[in-house]
C-alpha cells in the first residue's frame, strides 16, 4: 500500500481534510490490519456501527455525550475511507462492497442527521427543525453531485484506471443474475440502495449538467485529452472537493462537541448552498468548453 503515491495521484480529486487528515489514519489503521483476515466489508460494518453509536450519544445530549459523539463519528468517518483503501489493498474489489460503502453512508447520515434534530428539539432549537430539512437536503445533493464528477476527472485524466462507478443497467443486470438471487438478504439491500443511488445520482445530473454524462461514455481518451480535460475543470473540482463528505463529517463533529449543531445548519443551509450554485455554473460551462475542445479535433464519438 503505498500512501505517498496514492496521495499524489489523490490531490486533484480530494479534499484537504480527507488528503492530510483522514487519508494518513486510515492507511495507518490499514497497515495495522493488512495481514489480518479482516475483510474490506468488516470495516464497512465498523463504519456503521462508530456512525450509529455518535448518534445514540447525540440522543443522550449531555455534555460528555456531544464530546464522545464527535468523536465516534468522526472516526465512523475515517473507516468509510479505510474500507476503499484495504479493498484495493487485498485486491477484494467488488460491486457489493461498493454497494455496502454506500448503505453504511446512508445509514450513520440517516442515524446522525436524526440524532441532531431530536438534540435540536430537546434544546429549545424549533427553528433549526424547519431550516434542517433544506440544510440537509441540499447536503444530498452536493454530496451526489461531487461523487459523480470526481469520477469524471478520475475517469478523463487518469486513462490507465477502469470507472469504480457502474451504470444503472450493470446494476440491474448483477440485482437478476443467480449469484445474487442465492446471496444473503444484506446483498440484495445493498445492491438496492446502491442502485437507487444511481438512479437518483443520474438523474440529478440530467438536470443540472445533462451534457456531463457524454464524458464517460464518448470520449476517446488520451494523454492530451487528460490534459485538456484538466485544464477545463480543474477550477468547479475545487468547489466540489470543499462540499465533499470530509469536511463534511469533520465539520458536523466539531459543532457537535461543542453543542452548536445549530450553527453547523446555518453554515450548510448559507455558505455551503451558495457553493454549490456556484460550483454547477462552473461546471456546467467547463463542461460544455471541454466537450467543445474534444469535439473539435474528433475525440468524442461520432464527431
């Protein structure tokens, strides 16, 4: 596992927080348990179970509580990370891993995002109830957004990887094939949610950027085009790396354990939100300036 290689090969796409931060101790929780039998799944379900025991302590509320709950989801934060990183490792890569990674994220977002508006309530906090729900669904949506073009510039400029990612008709195709018919029913949720997510990641796109698909099915990649697509869209990836599940989960346990959940919500529903805007705009015309520039000289398809 070579950390220093992967951060180098990492910093265009990841935030600092996940780069300097969670990036180091998760290879280091790695190298702990690389020639152990723990598998890439187990610390999936470790992941969940750290998420879901911050929840219970922002539930309990008292002060020691909030502390104990940043911290066990931040830490919840980094196994989501580790989990990746020991799959690669182990080479034990697969679809239903992906797919667990992304039930583990919905379920401590699910038992966070609930533990803070019951706090919220027993608190006094009524307004931070009503503002939550775009706060939070606003998070979504951003957090949609930069799973999917930071899979686009993985995809566009290094052209000796394979897309992690799979489409929603190669979901649909491995939900009916008999290996997973006969697998235990925690697959088969798995691979609902993660095909879900597809779904609902895909057609977010379509809405706000519905060229930016094109990227990932049309284009004949190159060492110049790397470049070209580089030169396009490096500045939206640095909008999308700020509203990334890092600093997010960083963010989200700090204000925790210092009992202002309330101020975390207005600097998601406020600063955040505007980034976003912003970041859709730019891509949406780095987008359309790169298929342009591929167009042109006879890289996309059909062109």
């Amino acid at each position: 596992m070579p950390p220093l290689a992967d951060v180098l090969k990492s910093r265009e796409v990841e935030d600092p927080v996940n780069l300097w931060l969670h990036r180091p101790l998760a290879y280091a929780f790695c190298w702990l348990v690389y020639r152990t039998s723990m598998t890439p799944n187990q610390v999936t379900l470790i992941a969940i179970f750290l998420g879901v025991a911050a929840a219970a302590c922002w539930f309990d509320g008292s002060p020691a509580a909030m502390i104990w709950g940043g911290v066990l989801l931040w830490s919840s934060a980094i196994m989501d990370g580790a989990d990746g990183i020991l799959a690669r490792a182990k080479r034990m890569q697969s679809a239903f891993g992906r797919a667990l990674d992304g039930l583990a994220d919905w379920l401590v977002g699910l038992s966070s995002v609930v533990a803070c508006l019951y706090h919220l309530f027993a608190t006094g906090e009524r307004l931070m109830l009503v503002l939550a729900i775009p706060a939070f669904a606003a998070t979504i949506l951003q957090f949609n957004s930069y799973d999917f073009y930071k899979e686009v510039f993985v995809h566009m400029t290094r052209i000796d990887k394979q897309r992690e990612g799979h489409t929603i008709g190669e979901l649909s195709l491995l939900r009916e094939s008999e290996e997973v018919r006969h697998s235990p029913w925690y697959t088969r949720l798995s691979l609902f949610f993660y095909a879900d997510f597809t779904r609902a990641q895909d057609a977010l796109v379509r809405f706000t950027n519905p060229r930016a698909k094109r990227l990932l099915s049309e284009v004949r990649r190159s060492p110049h085009s790397a470049d070209v697509y580089r030169t396009h869209n490096r500045l939206p990836m640095q909008f999308w790396k700020a509203l990334s599940t890092a600093p997010h989960a960083y963010l989200f346990s700090i204000f925790g354990m210092f009992d202002r959940l309330d101020l975390y919500l207005w600097l998601r529903l406020t600063v955040m939100t505007v980034a976003a805007v912003l970041a859709i705009l730019l891509q949406r015309r780095a987008t359309a300036r790169t298929l342009a520039a591929f167009e042109a000289v006879g890289w996309v398809a059909g062109s």
